[in-house]
C-alpha cells in the first residue's frame, strides 16, 4: 500500500487544504505515513505571505526530495500559485495551485502516467468556491473548518489576493453539512477559518452573516466554535448581539491589528484606525468581560518612525492582547509596499520585532494571572510529554492537568503559570 506525507506551512486555511487533500488520497487507497518514516508520494503545501515563507517552503521541498529520491513530489500552495513553471526544476511531478485539490490524486497518478509534469496553475481571480471536505482529524478533539476563501481588500503589503483570488463564500448548508459529519466523528471543537473571515457571506444569495455561518456550524455535538482571525470591522453591534447568547462560542478572538499607528495603518490601506479597532474590543468585552484578544503585528513597515513603532506599543499595551504574533516586514514582489520609499534596515525591524515580542510575553503574563485561582473548563486533547495531560480553556489558554480523558472537559482550577501557559488541578 502506498503511502503519503504531507508537510503544511503557514495559516490554518492551508491546514484545512492538507486534510481535504489526505483524504482524497485515503479514498484512493493511500495511507498516510508514519512520522519521520519515508512515503512514496511527498506533499508540500507551501505559504509565501512572507520571504520567510517562501525559504522555508523551498528548504522542506529540497528536504523531501533527499529524503527519497524516488518519491513522488507535490508542491501546492500559495507558493506554487504564485510560481508555477519556474517551480518545475524542484522536480515536482504535479505543481498544483489553489484550485484543483479535489482532484489532486488523479492529477498525480495522470502525470507518472505519461512519465511527465504536470502544472495545474490557473488564475484565481473569479473562480468559484472550492468544494473542498473533510470528515476526520484523527486523534484530535479540535477540528479546522474552512468557511471562506479568497480577499477583495489588497493591502498595499499583502500578496494574497493575488495567490488566493477574490472572496467565495460557502453556503450555509454546507457548512452544517460538514458540522455534522464532524461531530459524528466525535469532534467537540470547530475553529471557523478562511483567507478574509470577515467578508464570509457577501458573493453569497441573501448575504448571510458570519454569526448566520457560525449557527450553522452548531450541530448537536459540537461544544464549541472558535473564530479564525477577524478586523475589527466585523465586531459591530449586531454581530455581538447575535453571538453574545450563544454558549458554544469560545470567548477568544483574533482581531489582526499590523500597526498602532494610524498613519502606518493608512500607508497599509487597512481600512481602520486604532479608534474602531478600539471600539470593537470595548464591544466584545462587554459581552464576554474575560475574552483573550489575540493578534498579528508587523513591524519596520516601510517609513515607519520611532514615534509609530511607540505608538504601536502604547497601543498595544491599552488593548492588553493575550498573544502577540509579530513579524517583521517582509516586502513582496508587485505589491505597492514592495515600491514604497524609506524602507527600514534589517537590525531596525529586529530590534522592534524583539521589543514588541517582550511586550507581548508581559501581556500575556498579565492576562493570565487574572486566571490565577479560577476554576474554568479544559477540553482535554492529548498527553503531555512530561506526564499528566493538556488541553484548553474557551479562551484558548494551554493548560497541563493531572489526569484527564482526551475529548472531554475536566474543570480545572488553575494554579501556576508555565512556559506554555497554565498549570492547574481536576476539581
């Protein structure tokens, strides 16, 4: 029996994409092959949102290749969309773009057929949705669910809509659809993804709302639903109103920031300032007083001062994040940023990436020692390496435990920080 091994880089919409696309080879009678154990067919699904992105994506391709050299290779992904021919020197026998996946096993066995490559990279823009599925995420209580795909808002720094194409929606029914074949399959958690969460229902009939989307990802079974990353823009009244009542949805939400400098935000074309941005969180917290707000924050954007970058940190300080994700500035071919004047040195963005970072870890140790002496309910999801087991709370909060039952919720009163997040004891 043949076997497959899938490397994913990137967001957890490429996530989705591996998993819908391992159980298109598991219907073709493929296996998927044991960790660090070589396969007969290598799948790369590769992220180029930054350089960083496009090297690693590159350095696991060369990886596979010397792991078995008479593997089959796949390279997917927003890499190869972006690339395509000039990826054929990787040795890939299917280059294969953001469409197409469903059909990517017939697409390999079609290409070692006729003894040649193939390129299945086609323009992305005006395409349909993607009727990709899934209805397993063995060993795992959490389960990835892609709603959305594709982004209308070209940022002057984001390569995405490029690679990914304009905003598809999927329909309600098929989001309930999948809800419910994952539940049977014994998933508790949903965590609702897409390229552009925010625009989920707009290319739709009747423009259904994300919080429409979000009810039809409850299915019996299913005891929580977490958000994928939003802008502030979504978080109006009515959709706090409409989700505020709903027990199923986990108070932790991932509000992308990039800056906390309005003038960098302008330069960005973000399409908010920190005052909305602002006036969201303070929304959302009424509703949900303990909600964890996490976000991603760029740094050195080209003509970025001191006074911005300190901006951004006064401003991240006043939202009091849980988690920070900060990257540096990344500057990618044909977007308007890429072009733009006073581009900053390399040991400037470091510096601030390193500063930001230290801000973010003393957020999140405040935030979490508010959790200090609560009891709060932990889905348990796997053993922890030292002993005992972990899971998380709603708020996303990674806790070791004593003992536990993977897949159920133990309540936990929570003791001590650690490098991960929390510690605490069954009550």
């Amino acid at each position: 029996m043949k076997t497959v091994s899938f490397t994913t880089l990137g967001c957890k919409v490429n996530q989705y994409d591996s998993q819908a696309m391992l159980e298109q080879f598991e219907r073709h009678g493929y296996t998927a092959a044991k960790s660090n154990a070589a396969a007969d067919v290598y799948v790369v699904n590769t992220c180029t949102v930054t350089g960083t992105g496009d090297k690693k994506s590159m350095q696991i391709i060369r990886r596979c290749r010397r792991r078995n050299p008479q593997a089959e290779l796949i390279v997917t992904g927003c890499l190869a969309q972006r690339m395509g021919e000039k990826l054929r020197d990787t040795g890939a026998r299917l280059i294969l773009g953001n469409q197409y996946r469903a059909q990517v096993v017939e697409l390999l066995e079609k290409a070692v057929a006729e003894g040649t490559q193939i390129v299945a990279v086609e323009n992305v823009e005006g395409v349909p949705y993607e009727p990709l599925s899934i209805h397993s995420h063995e060993g795992h209580t959490r389960a990835v669910m892609k709603i959305q795909e594709g982004c209308d808002n070209h940022c002057t720094y984001c390569i995405i809509p490029s690679v990914r194409g304009t905003i598809r929606s999927r329909p309600l029914d098929a989001i309930r659809e999948e809800a419910e074949a994952l539940a049977k399959a014994g998933f508790q958690e949903l965590v609702l993804t897409g390229i552009h969460l925010t625009s989920y229902g707009r290319d739709l009939e009747g423009r259904p709302s994300l919080a429409d989307a979000v009810k039809a990802a409850c299915a019996e079974g299913i005891t929580r639903i977490r958000l994928g990353s939003l802008e502030p823009r979504v978080a109006n009244e009515t959709f706090v109103e409409a989700l505020k009542d709903m027990p199923e949805l986990c108070p932790q939400f991932h509000l992308a920031l990039q800056s906390g400098s309005d003038s960098v935000l302008r330069r960005m074309k973000r399409g908010y300032n920190t005052t909305q941005f602002m006036a969201a969180v303070e929304r959302i917290r009424t509703a949900w007083p303990t909600a964890a707000f996490t976000t991603d924050v760029i740094v050195g954007f080209p003509g970025e001062t001191e006074e911005e970058f300190e901006e951004t940190l006064a401003f991240s300080k006043a939202v009091g994040f849980a988690r920070m994700h900060v990257f540096p500035f990344s500057p990618r071919e044909t977007t308007p940023a890429a072009e733009m004047p006073d581009q900053i040195p390399e040991h400037v963005k470091a510096d601030r990436v390193h500063r930001l970072i230290a801000l973010g870890d003393e957020l999140a140790k405040n935030y979490y020692e508010g959790f200090l002496g609560k009891t709060v309910p932990v889905l348990v999801e796997e053993k922890h390496k030292d002993g005992g087991m972990v899971g998380y709370t709603p708020e996303y909060i990674h806790v070791r435990l004593p003992e536990g039952t993977s897949g159920t919720v133990s309540h936990v009163r929570l003791t001590a920080l650690t490098e991960e997040g929390m510690a605490g004891e069954n009550v």
